[in-house]
C-alpha cells in the first residue's frame, strides 16, 4: 500500500472526506489493483483528463505518469492522437499543460 496523502496536502483543510476517498480508496485501493500497471493507469487517466479538459488535474498527473515509467514522447503522442477523438482546442490545452510539466521538471 502506498499511503498516499496528496488529497490531505490538497484539500484536506477544507474537504477532509474528498481528501479521504482521493487518498485511501483512490491511490491507495484503485491505483494499486493488480489488473492495470501504474503505467497503464497513467495513460488511461491523462486521456480522461485531456477528453475532459483537466488542466489542472492533467499537470499532476502527465508528471505522475513520468514517474510511472511514460515517456513524454509517449505523452506528446498520445495528446496528439487525441485531438482528432477529443478536439484541438483540448488537446492543444493539454499540450500547454505538458509544456508547463516538462518544464517545470527540468529545473
């Protein structure tokens, strides 16, 4: 089990039961079934998030899905792919928020 705490660092102060479900049941329970890789999860929750417009859940987890072993070839590539499912203006948020992402993990 991971013990996450992401949800309590994020809204804990104002949403403790949001906090709760985000960190036990989300990433402690779901994320760690063993009939999806972390890999896979992270590609199939950054085309969720791109599908909806996320931006702001899309920056936490493109750099999530690094650690999950996905490249940012792979993420460029599959906002790409998306636009022609989601739309251009989604896809090219999203790519403005893996430029952020990226950037942001060079320093």
């Amino acid at each position: 089990m991971t013990r996450w705490t992401g949800g309590q660092r994020a809204v804990g102060d104002i949403a403790p039961a949001l906090a709760h479900y985000t960190d036990k049941i989300l990433f402690d329970e779901v994320w760690a079934r063993p009939e999806l890789s972390p890999r896979d999860r992270s590609l199939a929750t950054v085309s969720a998030l791109v599908t909806l417009g996320a931006t702001d859940q899309l920056a936490f987890h493109l750099g999530f899905a690094r650690d999950n072993g996905v490249t940012e070839q792979e993420l460029i590539e599959t906002i790409t792919h998306l636009a022609f499912y989601t739309g251009w203006p989604r896809a090219m948020a999203a790519i403005g928020a893996a430029r952020a992402a990226f950037v942001d993990t060079e320093r």
